[in-house]
C-alpha cells in the first residue's frame, strides 16, 4: 500500500470516527430524552458523587405532581426545586416518603438527600417535584454548557433548534464516510512500480 493510499485510509477511518462520536452524542442529548420525554440536565456540584458528579449531564424524565407519590420509591433520584421562591433545581435521591392526607391535600411527603452529603434535605411536595432520573452520562454537561454560552453569541438564541438538523446532518456525513471507506476498500489496489520486462 502506497503512502498516499496509507494517508487517506487514516483520514477517513478519523473523520468516520468523529462523525460516529458526533452522532452518539446526538443520540443521548436530543434524540433519545425527546422519545422518552426527558430533558438533559448538567450536574452543578458534587454532592451526588459517586453516582455522578458535577459537569456530569443527567438525562430526567418529567414526572407529574399526581403521580409523584404512587410513582416514586425509596432510592429514587429526582429532580426538584427546594424552595417555592428558588429557581435552583436539586438532583437528590428519594430517602423517606411519608404517606398520608395533610392539610393541603398532598398524598406524601418527600424527603431526599444528597449521595455524599451527611444529613437530609428538608421535606418536599409533591408540586415541588419535576423529574425522575433516567441516565447519566459523565462530563457532557460540560459540553452543553459550552453550547448554551457559545451559540447566542453567534447568534444562534434558540440551541435547540440548531442541534437536531445539526444531528441528523453528523449522522447523515458519517453514514456517507463509512460507504465512502467501504468503497475505497473494494478498489483494486494498483502498483505504482513501472513494469519490467522478462527477458
């Protein structure tokens, strides 16, 4: 195999390898959360450590406030908001659920804490509980993150609206290289050495 050959092999199997990477991503951030009606979450602090840490993305199924207490079960981890006037959201595992008819006609009470914290949150309704874990994936919140400070600068306000045709498009180039590389691969290989003749 000449160089020249050696070279453009490399180049394709790289380019195939990042589109392949782009496209996962893809997968786990938009693609998958919106089949399954989730929502990425990038985690800001370590207090759920070793389950995940921060600059980790949790991926958290939307969960409705009259199905919190006949859904959710000890060990559980939620996504909810501490304090009514607190737009803060916590990503804690369910410790204690306190059944029973309170006063503001809740079914339960939530408490939670934190993996790696030492003492409980404080209780929680179930109208302060918006989502239940799905998966996590370690450190691609730092990548959301970055795409959420990045694209309004260049003037891309909505990042939603970009990732899915940009997506589709990184899936659509990497199907294109492989049945590029497959081509290449099928082609009669042609010495570049001049031919002798036999005496």
């Amino acid at each position: 195999m000449s160089k020249n050959r050696s070279r453009s092999v490399v180049a394709t199997v790289a380019k195939t390898t990042v589109a392949t990477v782009a496209a996962a991503v893809f997968l786990v951030l938009v693609l998958i959360p919106r089949v399954i009606g989730a929502a990425p979450l990038t985690v800001m602090s370590d207090s759920m450590t070793p389950t995940f840490a921060a600059g980790d993305m949790v991926v958290m199924r939307a969960l409705a406030p009259d199905k919190v207490c006949s859904s959710l079960q000890y060990g559980d981890v939620i996504a909810f908001y501490p304090r009514s006037n607190d737009a803060t959201m916590v990503t804690h595992r369910v410790n204690q659920i306190t059944f029973g008819s309170f006063p503001n006609g809740d079914q339960c009470r939530i408490v939670t804490k934190g993996d790696a914290n030492n003492v409980v949150d404080d209780p929680i309704r179930p109208g302060q509980v918006r989502a239940e874990f799905a998966y996590a994936i370690p450190k691609l919140g730092f990548v959301q993150n970055w795409a959420s400070r990045t694209l309004p600068r260049v003037g891309l306000n909505d990042n939603r609206m970009m990732t899915v045709p940009a997506g589709l498009a990184l899936i659509a180039y990497g199907v294109r290289l492989i049945i590029h590389h497959q081509k290449q691969r099928r082609m009669p290989v042609v010495s570049s050495h001049p031919a002798r003749s036999v005496a």
